[in-house]
C-alpha cells in the first residue's frame, strides 16, 4: 500500500481521518456517492478509450477485408433497352364550365345582415389623463379633470 500511497509522503492514519472528515463534512454525505459514481464512469471510459487504441495499435499491421462490398444489393433491376418507357394514361378532356356567382343572401328584415352597432373606443384609443405637476402620476380611480 505504501508504492501506491507514495505521493501522499508521510501521512498518518489520523491524517487520513481528519481529511476523510473534512471531505465528508465539505460535499456533504448525499454528494459523496455521486462523486465516487462520476468518478468510476470516467476511470471505466478512460479504460475502454486505452483499450480501444491499444487495439488499433495492434491491428494496425494487419490488412482487413472490404467490410462494405456487396453489403447492399442493388435496389433496381438493370435498365432493359428493350422494355418501352412508361406511358401516363391519357384523360378525356374535361370542358370548362362557365362560374356564376351567387347573389347574397340577407336574413334580416331590412336587408342588413349585421346588425348596426356604434363602436365601442378600445383602450388604445382612450385618452391619458394629463399630468399637472412633474413626477406626479394621475389618480385612476377618479375621472380626469379634463374631460
């Protein structure tokens, strides 16, 4: 254990403790695990990408079949010159018919379809209060002086 812990010099077991401590009260006890399993997710991919070059190193002397020929057949059959090409079926002409509009209909007694209405002023096109003293904001709860 010593080979492995010789970076850390000469620290003791109650060295390890209080800085097992330290760390337990810094993260917190719900954040230890998720560190150790971010921890050995990197150490598991750090893993797998030596292991993946390591490979590449060792294959790469060896000469490898063609993966990818005659993976896919052909999607088509061959173009024949001796087939015709494909004629559209011809439609019988359709002549045109002359449009004529309909005239309206009015539902109601005077010949109006919508009943007349004066319109209502939106709140865009109100008026704003004017301001009789700078800074001073207008009352909205009370009618304007103005009007």
């Amino acid at each position: 254990m010593t080979s492995s812990l010789l970076f850390l010099g000469d620290i003791g077991g109650s060295e390890l403790i209080l800085i097992m401590v330290v760390i337990l009260i810094f993260f917190g006890a719900n954040k230890i695990p998720e560190l150790a399993r971010g921890l050995g997710k990197g150490i598991r991919e750090f893993k797998d990408a030596s292991s993946e070059i390591r490979n590449e190193f060792e294959n790469a002397g060896q000469q490898r079949p063609n993966q990818y020929a005659n993976q896919y057949p052909p999607q088509q059959p061959p173009y024949d010159p001796a087939q015709p090409p494909y004629q559209q079926p011809q439609y019988g002409h359709v002549p045109p018919t002359a449009y004529e509009p309909m005239p309206p209909v009015y539902n109601a007694h005077d010949g109006v379809n919508s009943p007349a209405a004066t319109p209502v002023p939106h709140a865009h096109d109100t008026p704003l209060p004017s301001v009789s003293s700078p800074g001073a904001k207008p009352r909205l709860d009370q009618p304007s002086p103005d009007a």
